[in-house]
C-alpha cells in the first residue's frame, strides 16, 4: 500500500470512532473532580432511586429509595470485609420516599404521605424492621413536589416539608397570582410534630415556617440550635410576562436559597423571589412585579444563594474531623440539576460558615457526577446527587437517585487541599 493510503485511513480513523452513537464511558470515583487531598470512591451501584442516606457509628448505610426495589424502599448497606466496597443489601419498608434521619437511638424515615420511625440497638441496628411506628401519617401529596424531607432537632421534634404543588400559585391557564394563596394554608411549609408521638395527624402538627415552595435539602444545625433548608426556586417569568421578562430571565431567576428558620418565619413564595444578581427581595409577577419592584419586607433573607435551577436536594452541616479545618461546621450542598446560565451542575457545592452564618462564597467542591459536558454533552447524564451523609471517620457520602450510585469521598491528612473555584 502506497503512503497516501496510510494518511487517509490515520484521517478517517477519529471520523469513524465517532460515528454514530457512542456508549458514554462509566465514570467511577475517580471521574470525580474533588479538591487536591481528596478521594472519591464509587462503593455501590444500582441501589435504586437513592435519596436521601445517613451512616450509623459501625458504618452500615441506610438509603432511602424514591421508588421500592424488589418490594423494599429502605435499604442498610455494609462493607462486610472492610475492603471499602458495598457487598451487602438489606431491605426492609414498603414504601417510596425521601427522608431518613437518624438521631437519639431511632431511624426516621419518610414515605410521601407519613413519617416513621425504628427502635436501633446500641450498634444502630434496625430491631424490628417490619414493625416501625408511624408518627405522622395524611401528609398531603398532590403528584408534583411530593417528598417529605425531614431533621430531627434535640428536643424530640420532627421537621417535615410539605412543598407547594403549583409552581407559582397561579390561577389555572393565566398568569394570575391568587391572592391570598390558598396553599399556604396546607403546603409551602416546614411543618413541626413530636418525635416521639405515634399517630399524629396534620391537626397535630406546628406550621412552622411557610412561604417555602419546595424544600428537599435541609438539616438541623447542632451549633446554631436551629434548622436550615435549601429552597427550590419557581420557574418561568417570560410566558405569561414577556413585556418584563425574557427567556434568559427564566434561565438565570430566581436564585436557589438556603435559609436558616426559626418558629414563624415566612420566605415569602409565592408573592416574592430572591434575585441573586441584584441581590434584593423582588415582587413576583403574578403580584404586579416587573423585575424592578422590591418586596418582601416581612420575608426572611437567605442566608446564601446560588444560580436558578441547580436544584438543592441535600443539606449537610460537617461535624467530622478528617476534612481540614475550613470544612468545619460549614455546609455540603447536592445539587441535583444544573444551572442553564453556567451550563454547570449534577455537583457538591461547599459554603464556609462561621460563629452561624455563611462566612465566604460557596465553592464546587466535587463535581463531573454528570459524566458529560454540559455544554456541548457527549452522551447522558450519568449520577444526580441527591443525599449527603457523614461518616463515622468524617468521610462524606453522595447518593445518585438516577443510577442507584453511592460516592465515598476522603481525605488523607498530610496532602495540600486545592484552592478551590468560587462563585458568585
């Protein structure tokens, strides 16, 4: 064969491997993009629609799945040989859900509709897995936004969310806002029952803080005695507003908000949002808002916010002692979609904290879950993180409700920790 033969065929050689559709490459831990020091490890896969997750003291994991696999919508995972792979699954419960929560010797978990909870031994062992206490049951579920997160405080409190249903309370086919909105009544709230009172209903239950149109991350923070939430901001301004909005509006508003609660405090959906850019309070347009109007005076601000449509689905406050000192007490975030305006997403964020409050700009600290380029993809999105969870020894676990995935992340004292990329 003549040389002009072999440079065609070195030429067509890239056109060929990229013909057609290509099969993504399975990303696994080590895809994973954390800061210098750290280690992800992929320890499981197919669990299922992985949602929220806590680790006991032994290490044993307990996941609870969004839909039942195999019959069962909780499972206890264990590395029975320690060799730092998942290589047992238990399941027990028969119910979807979100929540799960493991505080004072019991595991508190959720369905969409009731919250649970199971007697744990001293090695945090589920003691009677087909017989758990119902503590609330009747939560309302309307086939949109229906999960119930949950956080157990210290005084044997649970903290359910019951999310709004309508995007943005309008009346139906306008751009409308009802005014007052008739969900506040029953959604768009934290609400509050007994941790330790079987058979509560909603007439048992505290509203305690409302105005909040999705909640799916949020955690009791030990150090500040109070809870805080991630709130998932509404949708589209331009359809029924396109003399004030356009649709880059829609893809950069409103901001996703974290906001520290306490017994009363209102967010103030639907008739305000929070705009990051501006960094002010904003009079929805549904309520007379043109994108200029400033609102909310009564409404709490957020304590920290992020670009529209990131999707916060887990909250973390960091207690352990392996990460180096700046991660202390400051908060993880699994965002489990991604923003349209940074073309980034499927990521942990960090927020620094200090004395309570937010001490410096939220940092990607793990990030490529996705396993694609989210501006121009090369194939599916691969793992969503959706929970958080803290080890014994301080590592952090991610679950993926899309594969069924959990992440180990580590880190080895001794090695240099990356500056990490900040945004605003």
């Amino acid at each position: 064969m003549n040389k002009s033969f072999f440079w065609l065929a070195a030429a067509l050689a890239p056109l060929c491997l990229t013909a057609g559709p290509q099969k993504p490459k399975k990303i696994d831990g080590s895809d994973v993009k954390v800061p210098a020091g750290f280690t992800a490890k992929l320890i499981a896969e197919d669990v299922g629609a992985a949602r929220h997750m806590v680790v006991s003291k032994t290490g044993d994991i307990y996941v609870k799945l969004a839909k039942v696999k195999d019959g069962k919508g909780i499972y206890r995972l264990r590395d029975t040989d320690k060799d730092g792979l998942i290589d047992e699954r238990t399941g027990f419960g028969d119910y979807p859900g979100t929540g799960i929560y493991l505080k004072n010797g019991y595991l508190y978990t959720s369905s969409n509709t009731s919250v649970y909870r199971y007697k744990l031994n001293a090695s945090e062992e589920v003691m009677a897995p087909d017989q758990p206490e119902m503590l609330v049951s009747g939560l309302l579920a309307k086939g949109r936004d229906e999960s119930k997160s949950i956080a157990v405080d210290n005084q044997n409190n649970v903290y359910v969310n019951v999310a709004s249903w309508s995007d943005a309370c309008r009346e139906q086919g306008t751009g409308k806002g009802m005014m007052p909105c008739p969900l506040l009544d029953s959604a768009a709230a934290i609400w509050r029952f007994k941790a330790n009172v079987t058979g509560q209903t909603y007439a048992n239950g505290i509203r305690f803080a409302s105005g909040l149109k999705n909640v799916v991350g949020l955690d009791w923070n030990t150090k500040t005695n109070s809870l805080f939430v991630m709130q998932h901001g509404r949708g589209k301004f331009h359809d029924f507003y396109p003399q004030y909005y356009t649709p880059k509006h829609s893809e950069e508003l409103p901001a996703e908000t974290m906001y520290e609660v306490r017994e009363g405090d209102d967010a103030g959906w639907p008739y305000i949002y929070y705009d990051h850019k501006q960094k002010k309070k904003m009079l929805a347009p549904e309520y007379g808002g043109d994108g200029k109007k400033t609102a909310g005076e009564k409404a709490i601000n957020p304590v920290a916010a992020f670009p529209a449509h990131l999707g916060p689905n887990g909250l973390l406050f960091y207690t352990g002692t392996m990460f180096p000192e700046k991660y202390r007490n400051g908060a993880f975030i699994a965002f489990h979609s991604q923003s349209p305006e940074l073309h980034k997403g499927y990521l942990v964020a960090f927020v620094p904290f200090k004395n309570g409050k937010p001490s410096g700009e939220w940092e990607i600290f793990a990030d490529n879950f996705a396993g694609t380029d989210l501006v121009k993809p090369t194939g599916p999105v691969q793992h969503r993180p959706c929970g958080l969870a803290q080890g014994p020894d301080g590592s952090l676990y991610v679950s993926d409700d899309m594969n069924g995935a959990i992440f180990r992340i580590s880190y080895q004292p001794g090695k240099p920790t990356a500056a990490l990329p900040k945004k605003k």
